[in-house]
C-alpha cells in the first residue's frame, strides 16, 4: 500500500509567473516578499512583481535571502520577519536554497518550539498560518512540490532536512522564463540535482506506479534536456528542465531518494562543494551499487539512454563541464569512518534499493576521491 500526496496548487509553463502576477491574492494583505538579489537584478518581470505587490498589499516587506546554503540563522532571521510583521503570505523568488529557508520560516513561524528544536530534536510543526508560494528559478531541487527544506548549522557541521506536511507550498509557480540567462555552473549544478533526484526517487524502495511514471519521465526530459540548457541556454530546453525538475520533485516527495542523497549532505557540509556537484559525483557509483538490487529498473534506464546508465551519465556530466570527482574539494580521507557512520541514520540511505553498510560508505568515499 502506498499513499501519493501533493496538496499543492501548480501553475507551470511558460507565461506561469504572468498568470499569477495578475491573481488578486495579495491585495489588502500583509506581505513578505523574499527573493535572491541576483534574481531581481537579472529580471525585469520580477522587479515589476515587487512593484505590483507593493501597491496593491496593505504593506510589503521585501527581504532578500542570503545566498549560499540556507542556515539556521538566516532561516531565523525571516522567522522573525514573518511573525513581527504579522505576515499572512510570503512569495519566495529564487533557487532552491531561497524557497527552502522561506519555507522553513514560515512553517516555523509563531511555534512554540525554537527554530533549533524543530530542526535537532525534530519537535512537531504547528500548522501554518501564513500562505506560501513558492517561485523557483532554477531547475532544481523540486522543493517547490516537496515537504521538506534543506538547512544547515554550519557550527556543528550539520545539514539535513527539517520535514513536515506543513510545509508544502501552496501555490508553486515554475516559469522556465525565470530560468534563463543563469551563470552555466548554476544551471549545470542545478540541472544534476534534478536528474539525480528523478533517478533516486524511480530506483527508492519506497517508488510506487505513480512516482515510478513521475521520475522517469524526469530522467528522460532532465537528461535529454540538460547538455542544451546548460551550454546554450536553449528555451525549449529550459522548459523541459523545468518540467522535469517538477516531476522529480513530485516523485521523491512522496517515495524519498536513496543513497546519494543519504550521502551528499555531510560532505557538502565538510567541503563547501555545491550539492548539485556532490550529486553528479556520487551517482554514477551509486547507481553501479544498485545495478544489482534493482535489475529490471536498471535495464529501463539502458534503453531510456541507449547504453550503459553509468556510462551515460559520466558522458553528460563531463558535458556540462561537471567533476568527476572530489579531489580539489579538500576531503579527508580520516573523516571517513565518522562520515559514514554519521549516514546510517539518513531517511534517503534507507531508501536506498542496496541496503548499505558503513564499509560500503567508506568505501564510496574513497571512490570520489
């Protein structure tokens, strides 16, 4: 028995972000507009948003979000933003690691509970009072359809996910025009964590019909699309980048990822490596370990790429000038055994089709090196 739930409203396409830029769901309302610099420098339809917004709101706040990895302290800080302003709905424009803190700020928000204890000690979610609409311009980690949000304290090395049905967008609006004109590392990076996610959430042993069609439909739309989005900036590309990154997140919200994903956090932690890198590290190892836990899905994936998965997979990322590798990331071989232990307890390594060990962790680690 499996359950599939996604209790957010979509609109995605081209056109999505001029659709509902002209809904009336911010007028008369308080609200918080949380954004990533780059992106409303970068386009003109999104500083013409902010300016709608302001006119048409009983106030506007506009924050914009740290970039890099989302933490606990930013993360707090438009917790605070959110419940001094008595805020009834936010609007996060930017990549993943912008929706994921303003998803974590608003699921937090008014709680009884410190943003700490709900992160470390896993303490229940109140329900959410504040509307979020999430509006990702990468494609991406899918946190746009998910109920989770990847944060990290960088003090205590940990980076993991804060989880909660709560914390579903709303509203999730994904425009591929927002997507275009991004640096080539940001779409490649971007672009990898998607594929990755599709291809985690089609082989997790959590993976029912629904998610199976959701991802592998991801992997094909990701991988045939990712090599032109990245080098040409190609619409029709970008597009289907888009789509498949919405798919894969619809996948994994509902069956988790595997083994990658059990992995990737703590190193990107220790190294500062971007996650969607850390992803196209790992997955040609990781899916060479699951050939044999999951035969028939691995054949599938053959004839979706026309040869050897691992193969293909280590060709598009050479493309799209990604490592293969971890070497010039400063990984210690000495944290290993710690790392892998520290793994064991990963919701997505559970997932995972092969059941790991922490000598097979180890032993991963040492691959990438």
């Amino acid at each position: 028995m499996r359950v599939f739930h996604i209790p957010t409203r979509i609109i995605h396409g081209e056109g999505a972000f001029e659709k509902f830029a002209a809904e009336p769901v911010f007028e008369g309302k308080r609200v918080g507009l949380f954004l990533s610099a780059s992106v409303f420098e970068r386009y003109p339809e999104v500083r013409a948003f902010c300016d709608m917004v302001e006119k048409v709101a009983h106030e506007c706040v506009r924050e914009f979000v740290r970039s890099g990895e989302p933490d606990l302290a930013e993360t707090e800080r438009l917790r605070r933003v959110i419940e001094e302003r008595d805020l009834g709905h936010v609007a996060a424009i930017g990549g993943g690691s912008v929706l994921d803190a303003a998803k974590a700020a608003c699921g937090t928000a008014w709680s009884p509970y410190t943003l700490e204890e709900h992160f470390f000690h896993a303490e229940p979610l109140p329900k959410r009072k504040v509307v979020f609409t999430a509006v990702p311009t990468t494609a991406g980690t899918g946190t746009e359809v998910t109920p989770n949000a990847v944060l990290s304290e960088p003090e205590k090395g940990v980076k993991q996910s804060l989880r909660g049905k709560t914390l579903y967008p709303d509203t999730a609006v994904v425009d591929p025009a927002l997507t275009r004109g991004q640096p080539m590392h940001v779409a490649a990076s971007s672009g990898a964590d998607a594929l990755v996610q599709a291809i985690e959430a089609y082989f997790s042993r959590h993976s029912s019909p629904i998610t199976d069609a959701l991802a592998l439909e991801g992997v094909k739309l990701c991988a045939g699309a990712l090599e032109d989005a990245v080098l040409r900036d190609d619409r029709d590309a970008r597009r289907r980048m888009c789509t498949g990154s919405l798919m894969a997140g619809m996948a994994f919200a509902n069956s988790r990822l595997g083994a990658v994903h059990g992995v990737v956090h703590p190193v990107g932690v220790l190294t500062g490596a971007p996650h969607g890198v850390c992803c196209a590290v790992f997955m040609p190892h990781v899916l060479e370990l699951n050939r044999e836990a999951a035969p028939e899905k691995y054949d599938v994936l053959e004839r979706l790429f026309g040869e050897d998965p691992v193969e293909h997979l280590k060709a598009l990322f050479k493309k799209v000038d990604l490592p293969a590798d971890l070497k010039d990331f400063g990984l210690d071989p000495a944290l290993f055994p710690k790392m892998a232990a520290s793994c064991m307890m990963s919701g997505s390594l559970r997932a995972n089709p092969r059941e790991m060990t922490e000598e097979m962790l180890v032993e991963l680690f040492e691959k990438v090196l």
